[in-house]
C-alpha cells in the first residue's frame, strides 16, 4: 500500500511546485478609475492613454499617461535594470494594452492626454498614420518618445 502512495505524493510535490514556478511575469492589468497613476496620484481614468510596467520581481505600476511612465523611471523611483515590461494602451483600441517598445507613437496638440505628454500610441503603423492624418503631430518611436518626455 505505502508503495502506491509514494510515488503519487512524488508526482503532487512535482506539480505544485511546477506550478508555483509557472506563474511567472503576466501582463499588466490597469483598473480604470479605480487605481491611481504611481508617479502623480491621479485616477487612471482614460483608456486611451494609461499606461503600465512590470518589474522583475512582477509588480505592476499603472500611470495616467505615458509621459508619467517615463518620468517615474527617468526619476530612478523604479531602475531602469528592473523593468521587465512596458506597456501603453492602443489609442485606436482603448484599454487594450500593448508593448511600448514596439508601438507606434503620434506625439502633437491634437492629442490632450492627462498629463499632458500629448502622445498616443498605436500597435500599428496605419493606425498611427491615419490618427496623424486626422490630428496632425509628429510620429516617433519608443526612444524617440522617452527623450522628448524626459526633457
């Protein structure tokens, strides 16, 4: 009887613990007016221009605008070296995030984010060119983006 048992409390152990090393880095979720911007304190409350980062230790930051993003990390609050993941949301799609570092970006007048960074991002490049043809603004890419707002 004790040689059934082993082998299946075996196999337990091995599932558990390959589940808990499974949950690893997950994409970010933001909580639309409930949760407020980790860099300024105000409610995240637009879908079209929130923003959000993991770090390596998988916590999750959510910010109102890009512009916050980038300042909270260009601050040192956050090293750049633990930051697993950056994340914006889609302005054609709101509240669908998208990885930040191969979006599409449209910074101009035209776009009033929260915070006033005044830039959207895309997921594609179509996207981005018919909101420019729309509202006019300048395109740029992720490193472009962070220099301009770390002015």
């Amino acid at each position: 009887m004790m040689m059934r048992i082993r082998p299946i409390l075996l196999t337990l152990r091995f599932a558990l613990i390959g589940a808990l090393f499974s949950c690893g880095q997950s994409s970010p979720t933001i909580d639309f007016d409930h949760v407020e911007c980790s860099f300024c304190r105000m409610n995240v409350v637009d879908r079209q221009y929130g923003a959000a980062l993991t770090t390596l230790k998988g916590r999750q930051y959510a910010f109102d605008d890009v512009s916050c993003m980038a300042a909270h990390v260009a601050a040192g609050t956050i090293a750049e070296d633990q930051v697993a993941a950056w994340y914006v949301c889609d302005h054609a799609n709101p509240g669908v995030l998208i990885d930040a570092t191969k979006a599409y970006y449209v910074k101009g007048d035209g776009f009033h984010s929260p915070m006033r960074g005044d830039a959207a991002a895309f997921v594609s490049a179509k996207d981005r060119d018919d909101a420019m043809s729309a509202r006019g603004g300048e395109p740029m890419d992720w490193e472009l983006l962070r220099k301009v707002l770390e002015r």
